[in-house]
C-alpha cells in the first residue's frame, strides 16, 4: 500500500478513536496536558507561540495559551486564507473572532501577523520518531516550510491525545519532523535539548 493510502487509513482510524473521547473526558484530558506543557515549555517575555482554536474533538489547547499567555508569550492561531495558505495572527483577550473556513474561527485583519517561535501543531495521528500525520491540506508543511525559508525555525510540538499514537507513520520527502508530542500523559522531548528553549 503506498504512503499516501497508509496515511489516510491511520489518518480515519486515530480520529475515530479520538472522536470515541468524551467531552467531559476532553475537558480533563486538555487540563493535564496543559499542566505537562507548562512544566516542559520554556519561554522568554515576549515569545510568539502559536495554538489553535479547537474544533470538532481536537485537544483544547486554549487553557494551555491562556498560562503561557499569562508568563509572557504572545499568542497567535492560523487563519486560513484560501486553499494554500494559513497565516498566523496575534489571538489577544477579548478580541472579536471572525468566521473561517472549514468550520474554523480567529482573529480578523486587525490582528498583527506574527512569525512563531514555537508552534503547538494539531494533528491526526503521530509516531514515537515525531513524524506526524496532519489532517490531508498540507497547511502546515507549507507554513513551516514559508517561516524556514524567511530563516525562522520555529519548535514544532505536536498537540494530541495519547489514542492518536501509531506504531509508524510512513515518512515523505516534504514531511518535517517534530521536536516533541504533548499529550495528557506528558511532554516527549525528541530535540537534543532536554526542554524547550527559545531566545
């Protein structure tokens, strides 16, 4: 079966598992993640992070954003501006949320366009290696490719739940490896540093 039917088989199979997850179970779940990442997530006053906001059964990283928020990052979430491209804008308290695409909500062109420095990534299914299976748009890969390409490099951790693990994901020429998954059981480092470390 080639890469590209794999994919889409784990891709099915992880999210129906993911959507078995109740949604006060969710609710804890995003809690205990939130609490790994605060305790692995090192940042400096002012680091531009960015989250997303949840739809369907996605992990609710907005407790997450909101403690990072809270000792200095600066905020922003994608926001899809056609069929290739998603832009990160700065997600500020109180700020009004305009509707996108796909279901998705964020913050209108009001918003500051910022480049992130770590980047909490929403998946489909992952590997203990970091390889990550994303939704089929590619709005990701190509983002991250852009930020390389203007000579940023952002720290990709992967946002999921512990029943989106798969033994291995097929790897591909454009796929970009992660520098760590958080789940509700803990943070896994796969960088060479211990923790995350920007600035």
């Amino acid at each position: 079966m080639a890469g590209q039917s794999i994919k889409a088989l784990l891709r099915a199979e992880r999210l129906a598992a993911r959507d078995t997850i109740s949604a006060a179970e969710r609710v804890e779940k995003s809690l205990s993640l939130a609490s790994h990442g605060m305790a692995a997530i090192d940042l400096n006053d002012g680091t531009i992070v960015s989250g997303f906001l949840p739809i369907r059964s996605e992990v609710d990283v907005r407790p997450l954003m909101d403690l990072l928020r809270e000792r200095g990052a600066r905020i922003c979430v994608p926001v899809v501006l056609d069929k290739e491209t998603i832009v990160f804008r700065e997600l500020t308290p109180g700020a009004e949320l305009v509707a996108g695409v796909f279901g998705t909500v964020g913050p209108g062109l009001e918003a500051a366009e910022l480049d992130p420095e770590i980047m909490l990534v929403p998946l489909a299914a992952f590997d203990r290696r970091g390889h990550r299976i994303g939704y089929g748009g590619g709005y990701y890969d190509r983002a991250i490719y852009r930020l390389q390409q203007k000579g940023c490099n952002p720290r990709l951790i992967g946002i999921a739940f512990d029943c989106q693990e798969v033994a291995s994901v097929p790897e591909e020429p454009h796929d970009i490896r992660l520098h760590g998954i958080l789940t509700e059981s803990g943070f896994r480092d796969l960088s060479d540093e211990a923790i995350v470390k920007i600035g």
